[in-house]
C-alpha cells in the first residue's frame, strides 16, 4: 500500500475495531487545559505520534540500547489519559496513526 492506502486503512481500523466513529470524533472540540493553553485533542494525539514515527525511525532498539521508540514518553500535548498512547517501533505505523487522527478531525470540521 502507498502512504494514502495506509492512512485510510487505519483509519477504518480505527473505526471498525476501536469504534472512534464520525460521531465519536464530533465530540473532540477545542478546549483550554490551562490558562491560555488551547488543546484540539485529535490534532494534538496526530503530532504525538507524528512525533513517534520520527523517534521510531530515529531510536531503534539496535541503536538506542534496546529500547525502541515505543518506549518514549508521549509528551505534554497528548490529550488523553497515558493509557490510550500506544506507539509502535514501526515509524510508519506511526504515521498512519496521526495521519488517521488527522484525517478524523478533517472530517470532524467538515461535518461542523
């Protein structure tokens, strides 16, 4: 699959196994976390793993003393509970991971 392909099957996953349906995504609004900070939480977990897709293909475990990039913290900008962050060692796993979120608040904002 090309990275278009990858994207949009993970979004289906996404929808068809973890059921984060449209209407789902319609409840994702922007909202303050503290004075003057602003999170849009689908846009903010896409950066996070935008993030661990570029770690991923950074810190490998041959190169990082065995801990891959799954082993990294998820960062401030990750707007739910530290459960729900789940990279991968695969940077293009990853990626399909934000560009999915992406394209769920795209659709989110179109739906608006």
């Amino acid at each position: 699959m090309n990275g278009a392909e990858t994207i949009a099957a993970e979004r289906r996953r996404q929808v068809e196994e973890e059921g984060w349906t449209a209407e789902h995504d319609s409840l994702y609004v922007p909202r303050e976390r503290f004075k003057n900070v602003t999170i849009v939480p689908l846009t903010d977990a896409a950066i996070c793993y935008a993030r661990a897709g570029r770690s991923a293909a950074i810190f490998t475990p041959e190169n990082n003393n065995g801990v891959g990039a799954s082993a990294l913290h998820m960062g401030e900008d990750w707007p739910w509970e530290a459960a729900w962050w789940k990279p991968s060692d695969d940077p293009i796993r990853n990626l399909a991971k934000a560009g999915a979120l992406i394209a769920a608040e795209i659709d989110r904002l179109q739906a608006q």
